[in-house]
C-alpha cells in the first residue's frame, strides 16, 4: 500500500500559503510555513509500515499538469490532499487530475474545508473518493490500511465517503488523547530545505507543535471550530524537549517556532519545558504564539532564561467593546502588563490587530490604532477579519446578510468580505492603510526601529517587515482602497 501526502497546487499570481496556516492566503514572497502537520501524517503513516511519498506543489510551483505527472510517476494507491477555502476550486481540480492520472486510485480531503462541506463537496465532485473530517493523521492511517485490507469504509471513523453511489458519513474521530504517543514529524522526508517565515531570524529555523486545541472561543478563529477542537492537549515537557534536541542535533536547527493556538496554557508544563531546555544545555532561540492572561514574569523570566526570545500576541482591538464581542476574555491592563513585562526582560514581541469584526466602527478602529501605538511592540500587524468557513464569525455573517464575495477565491485575499451597517467594506481597508500608515511611519517608531538593532538578522527582519508594510499598503491602494 502506497500513500501520496500532498500540498496541492496553488496557481496563479503570488505564492499559496495553506499548509499550517490558520488564514490561507495568496504572498507575493515565498515565505512558506513548514508543513508540520502534514509531517506528523508522514510519520504516522510510516510507522504504520506503509510505504510513504510527499509532494509540496507549493513549494516546488507545480502546475496542476505537473503535479498530475508527479502523482503518476508515484503511482500512489491513495493520495491526501490538503485543502483551503480560498484554494478549493484549485484543490478540487487537483483531485480529479490526481484521479485521472493513476487507475485504481483512492483521493481523499483533509482540512477544514473539505471537513466542513463535507457532504455538499461528495455531492458535487465525483473524482473525490472520501473526506477526512478533522484532526486527520489516525483516520488516514485507518483508511489506507482498510483500504490494503479490502476493508469496509464505514469501520473508519472521521470518514465521509462514497461508497455504491450513496454518501456515507462515519462516526466523529475522538480527538488523539495522547500526544506523546506520536512519532516526531518525518523531516527526512518533509524536507524542512526553504521554508521560512518572515519572523525567523535564524539560518536553520524550523517549525514545531507542542500542544493542539484551544479551549477559547474567538468568534474568528478557525482551527478549534474545524480541526483540533476546544480542548487543550499537550505533549510532555519531556516529550516536546526531546524533539527540540533531535532537530538541533540531527537537523542543525538554530530556531524554532512553536505554532501552537498557545504554548503556555499549562504554567507547570513551560516551566519545566524551560528547566530541561537549560538543564541539557539546548542551544536553540525559540519563538511562541500566546495569549497575555496566560503569562505572567515568572513564566517569561524562565522562558527568557531557555532561549526564547520572541512572542507573538493576539490583542486583536484595542477597544473594550470589541474584545468582548470578538469573545477574547482579555483586558487592556492586562496587555499592557505582559508587554511591559517582555520588555524589561528583552523578549521581543508582536502584537496582532484585527479590523472589522461585526460592532466595528470607527470609534474602535482608533482607539485600536491608539492603543497598538502605546502598546511598542517590536512589530504589529493590522489585519482584516475573513469570516472562514466553520467559524462562528462566518455563520454570524450568513446569517444577518453581512458576507459579500463572489468566489471562494476572494477569501485569498487581504480586503474585506464583511459589510455592515457601520461600516462598508471600502471603510475597513482604509482603516488598515491608515493604521500601518499611522503606526510605522511615524518618527519616533522608526528611532526606536534603528535604536533595537543589535545583529544582521535584526537587519535583515527590519528590512523584511517594512517590505512588507509596504507591499500591504500598495496592495489596499491598487484595489481602491
């Protein structure tokens, strides 16, 4: 039994970012986030004693043809493809060369997409064999062993599939309890060569998970609705350390990325994370996702201390009002707070906005613009909701006649789809102009700026960050913003 774990194709202007991205979108640099989890399929299939392939098509800028001629050269007995909303239309024609290129072949869907369309996507498109529901990696082994097997489908949980011209839908997968109980990521086949984001600062950096689930409910956020669920599982400390040694070890890894939803819910677990990364001696610089209500100086100090150097915070509104309608349980004093605290400590630190949430007015874009200048952080980015699929934002917007688009395509996009009684599309796009406008290009941010570099990589990471401010704002004027 032969399995094809895929990034499928993405054509068009600019760069496809869908794997391991809560926000699929299109980039006009080639800063891809490393596959991670579909790295962790890899594994699991591998272990599984399957004989394995992987393709970024992405990475490799296949065209649909091309990735055809690379599934046959393969000649898989099924292929997983990762899907996006604003990539489906691509994904789906994907599927049908896949299905076309080989005789015999077994397409299945992963992602949160196809996971929550998935009845109507069955419906609609033939060459598309099954739909893995959810957190993907033990379905997909279950159906590429039943399918070895001859096994009937409808034993495989987190399955919907077709099977005598009906639509079958299994039972929901319970989420994996234990996570420790994984193999690591397959690096040796899901090369880790070229992919980077724009916060890297190192030469070798890569990505890794310590944790899946959030046990909040923001009304935007994407992965705990579709894929990973409301409840928080951790890998060990010991577990997670381990893995930090194999790749800095085996990989040269000088890096890392954690893209949990949040690494530090569990104040136990970082603490003990951060004594073994000392105690072994780990030299690796570390950059995690947070919340603010869940750190606190002791938390950062000892994480400070294991080489974590840098935090990415979701404030997302700097107005009391829309923190609460957004459900994000956070205060503005507490913001201030964990931001203070990194500072004195000399943790960097990025503070997220988000325009546009329904409630939006003007009032609250400038007491967000407001605030992100008081808060200094070492880079902020202002972003415009898009209401994805499976959230509760989406629904919300369904329901009162507030999404506007014409194609799946337009949720690839930077501009917005929520128009509402306050405010119109065109309002939110200026906003955002206006807020990197205001934020970046002032004086005193950019004193600070020339003032914060002590390396090259500071260097380079400036320069990257005001391209990138720049590109944004070019894009929202081109557009009409």
């Amino acid at each position: 039994m032969k399995v094809l774990v895929a990034n499928p194709p993405w054509p068009g202007e600019g760069y496809g970012a869908r794997s391991d991205v809560r926000w699929p979108h299109k980039r006009t640099d080639k800063y891809l986030e490393y596959p991670i989890y579909l790295a962790y399929i890899v594994a699991v299939l591998e272990e599984a004693g399957l004989e394995v392939a992987f393709v970024d098509a992405v990475m490799e800028e296949m065209s649909i043809e091309a990735f055809s001629e690379a599934v046959a050269k393969i000649g898989p007995d099924l292929v997983v493809i990762e899907c996006s909303t604003p990539s489906i239309y691509y994904d789906l024609e994907s599927a049908r060369a896949a299905k076309e290129s080989t005789v015999g072949i077994f397409v299945a869907l992963i992602g949160s997409h196809p996971t929550f369309f998935h009845h109507e996507i069955l419906e609609a498109n033939p060459t598309v064999d099954g739909i893995v529901r959810g957190e993907a990696e033990m379905t997909i082994k279950d159906l590429a062993l039943a399918l070895g097997e001859g096994d009937d489908l409808s034993g495989v949980p987190g399955l919907s599939f077709r099977q005598g011209g009906e639509i079958r839908v299994s039972p929901d997968r319970p989420l994996i309890e234990d996570l420790d109980s994984m193999p690591f990521p397959a690096r040796h086949i899901v090369s880790q060569d070229g992919y980077r984001a724009a916060i890297y600062s190192g030469d070798r950096p890569t990505a890794m998970v310590s944790s899946r689930g959030c046990p909040y409910h923001c009304v935007y956020c994407l992965w705990p609705d579709t894929l990973y669920g409301h409840r928080f599982r951790a890998r060990s400390a010991v577990n997670v350390v381990d893995e930090v040694e194999h790749v800095v070890r085996d990989y040269g890894v000088d890096e890392i990325y954690f893209d949990d939803d949040c690494l530090t819910l569990d104040k136990k677990r970082v603490l003990e994370m951060c004594r073994l990364l000392t105690e072994r001696e780990i030299d690796v610089k570390w950059i995690v996702q947070a919340r603010v209500d869940t750190v606190d100086r002791e938390v950062l100090a000892a994480m400070k201390e294991a080489g974590c150097h840098y935090i990415l915070f979701g404030v997302e509104s700097g107005s009391p009002k829309m923190l609460e309608v957004m459900k994000k349980r956070i205060t503005l004093d507490r913001v201030r707070e964990a931001f203070r605290d990194c500072r004195e400590l000399g943790i960097k630190t990025q503070a997220f906005f988000l325009f546009g949430v329904p409630g939006e007015t003007e009032e609250t874009i400038e007491e967000t613009i407001e605030f992100a200048k008081e808060l200094d952080a070492d880079s902020t980015q202002f972003a415009i909701a898009i209401p994805h699929p499976g959230t509760e934002l989406y629904q919300t917007c369904m329901d009162n006649g507030w999404l506007v688009f014409d194609s799946w395509e337009d949720f690839a996009a930077e501009n917005s789809l929520i128009e509402t009684e306050e405010l119109t599309r065109e309002d939110v796009e200026r906003a955002r102009i206006r807020a990197y406008s205001r934020y970046y290009f002032n004086p005193r941010f950019v004193a600070k700026s020339v003032l914060r570099v002590r390396s090259l990589q500071d260097i380079k990471r400036l320069f990257r960050g005001g391209r990138s401010v720049l590109d944004r704002i070019s894009f929202f004027q081109s557009h009409g913003g």
